[in-house]
C-alpha cells in the first residue's frame, strides 16, 4: 500500500472520520459526496441509486443542487449508453472512468454526452460502486470538466475501497436495526434479528434470542451473561484499532465466522457508550430452490448456484447432464431476468439470497 504524507494522508484521515461517523444509510447518503471531493477533486461528486430495470434515478450531489431534475430525467433517458455500467461490482472491482471505454471524441458524439454531459459543463466521469441490494446500483460518481482523471486519483479511490465498502454495510444495518429497535418497548426479544448491547465492562445489556442463539452456535457458550473470549478480545482489539492517530487503520471489517455452507458477519458498532454488536447470517452456497425466488425457473436456478460456486459453462453443462450450448441459453435467460449484464452480477445476486 503506498504510503501518504502531509496533506494528502491528513485529508484521507479526515475523510475516514467524516463516513465513519455516519449513523445511519441516510446521513451517509449526505456526506458522501462531500467527504469524497476532499480526497479526490472534482467539479461536482454524486452519491446514487439507479434501478436500472424501473429506469428510476435517486441522487445526492456536491454542490447541492448541481444536478437538476431536468438533469437527472436527461440522465435516466440516455444511462443505457454509459459503459460504467459493465463494470459495476456492488463494491468489488477498480474505480472506472469513462475513457477506460470511449475516447472523448468517441464520448462526445452520443446522446449521453450531449443531453447530460454537455447541458451540465462536464466532460469526465469516474465512478466507484457500493454494495448496494441486489436490484440497484449503487455507488459514487465524481464528475470533471477540461482535464480527465489521473491515474494517481483513481488509485487513491482504490485506496479508501475497503472503507467505502464496510462504511455502507455498516450504516445499512443500523438502518434497519434502527426501525427495529423501535420494538424494545413491546419487548425486546421480539425482534427477530441478531443484536447485542454492551457496554463499556463488557457487560451484555440486551441481547436478542437470535443473537443467543447464532453466539451459542459459533462462539460457544456464554459465561455468566458475558460474551465468549473470542467477541471480547475481537470487540477490544477493534477499539483500539478504531482509536490509533495518525495511520491509515485497516477498515473495520466485520468478525467472520463460517459453518458448512453458512457465515455469520458481526459487526460493531459505537453509540455513545453503548457498543451495539449487529449480526447477520448468510449462505456461502445459495440452494437452487432459493434462487426460483428471483423469478427463475427451477433449472435457470440450479445454473445460477454453479455459477455462484464459480463453475464454468463447461462444468455445469457435464454436472446438470446437458449440452454447453443448452446451458448458454440458460445463462442468456438469467442475465435477462435479473437484469444484469454479466455473470459475476448474477452470481452477486444470488449469493445475497437468504
């Protein structure tokens, strides 16, 4: 990892504060955008949500109001010709620009350039995904007129990848904890979801039965109300990590823990004195009865779960006993239904399935 010094690592430092202090989806919504252009300059940065199939466009930008809705309409028209979209990964992959694809020569003469592009004084874009729900893309975009983004910019958004990622995941989760933690008051065991409160000793307040019930299955028992050794030196280490000045920190990536086709994310997270633990189990290996709930035939689904397993059309077509060809067709009909372009999308997807 290159190493930063002066203004550079005291502006990334400060950008890490500013997404890490988001308390929820929505307030990272609003500093997004302009934590980002601290980093990386542009003449305007976008924060967006584009369901791409229901052609719907949610936008936050910086400057506010640097984007109109006669704007945001003229971008929803003609979105189909921007090529970024190929290389959207919910969060994996590089930043991408759009001269990664089209000269600006080749830029200008679509109807993108001249509707949006043009009618806004932009020439540049550079976008970075987020791992948004399946259905949308979501991410960041950041916007230039006259001089294209370097190379030394887009590694820096390389760089803060990992924040970015585990930032969203994060504020997502109390988002919906947040609507849930309104049941406290009708009963806290009510909440079907895995959370844990604990204070500063270490001592569990609240936990829910679901949390009791997935700590018990892969940390073991509980000693006298207090969580296993192995969360007690994780949360310790996390805080002390979370508390170092002057360094860029490894972003705080949740606890993983994995049993046979499952994993279990625990995430932590600060409120005031309060450490609240947030977990979520998902399945390593989605079943193909699961994924017939995107829509899929039951044959499309047992060719998504191969392709979620990483296997080649080669290899499905010798496991599931037909041709290559058949399972082509297959793949042609999963992308259409799920409304994305390539298998790494469609495996994305399918591995979100609970």
């Amino acid at each position: 990892m290159p190493r930063l010094r002066g203004p550079e690592l005291q502006a990334l430092l400060d950008f890490l504060r500013e997404i890490h202090g988001a308390d929820d989806l929505e307030a990272l919504r609003q500093r997004l955008p302009g934590a980002i252009a601290t980093v990386v300059r542009a003449d305007v940065t976008a924060y967006f949500e584009i369901d791409r199939r229901q052609r719907r466009l949610a936008i936050t930008s910086h400057p506010g109001g640097a984007l109109g809705a006669s704007e945001e309409q003229a971008f929803v028209r003609y979105m189909h010709q921007n090529p970024l979209f190929r290389s959207y990964r919910r969060g994996q992959g590089s930043a991408v620009k759009i001269s990664d694809f089209l000269s600006l020569r080749e830029f200008q003469r679509l109807a993108l350039y001249n509707e949006f592009f043009r009618r806004v004084g932009l020439d540049h874009q550079m976008a970075k995904g987020l791992p948004g729900p399946p259905g949308l893309v979501t991410g960041l975009a950041l916007y230039r007129r006259g001089r294209d983004f370097s190379e030394a910019e887009r590694l820096m958004l390389n760089l803060i990848r990992p924040h970015l990622n585990e930032a969203y995941r994060s504020a997502s989760m109390i988002t919906e904890m947040r609507t849930e933690l309104s049941l406290v008051r009708q009963g806290f065991e009510k909440i079907d979801r895995g959370l844990v409160v604990v204070d500063t000793a270490g001592r569990v307040r609240l936990i829910t039965a679901r949390a009791r019930e997935w700590i018990t299955e892969y940390f073991g028992r509980m000693p006298n109300g207090r969580l296993p050794d192995a969360l007690r030196r994780w949360i310790d280490y996390d805080e002390a990590m979370l508390a170092g000045a002057g360094t860029l920190a490894t972003p705080r990536a949740p606890l993983i823990a994995e049993r046979e086709g499952r994993r279990l994310d625990v995430r932590l997270v600060f409120d005031g004195d309060q450490r609240l633990l947030l977990l979520d189990e998902v399945r390593t290996t989605p079943s193909a009865p699961a994924l017939e709930r995107l829509g899929l035939s039951r044959r499309q689904a047992e060719v998504l779960s191969w392709i979620a397993e990483g296997k080649t059309n080669d290899e499905i077509a010798t496991i599931l006993g037909m041709s290559e060809r058949t399972v082509e067709k297959h793949v042609e009909h999963i992308l259409r239904k799920l409304g994305v372009e390539t298998r790494t999308a469609a495996a994305a997807q399918a591995l979100a399935v609970r």
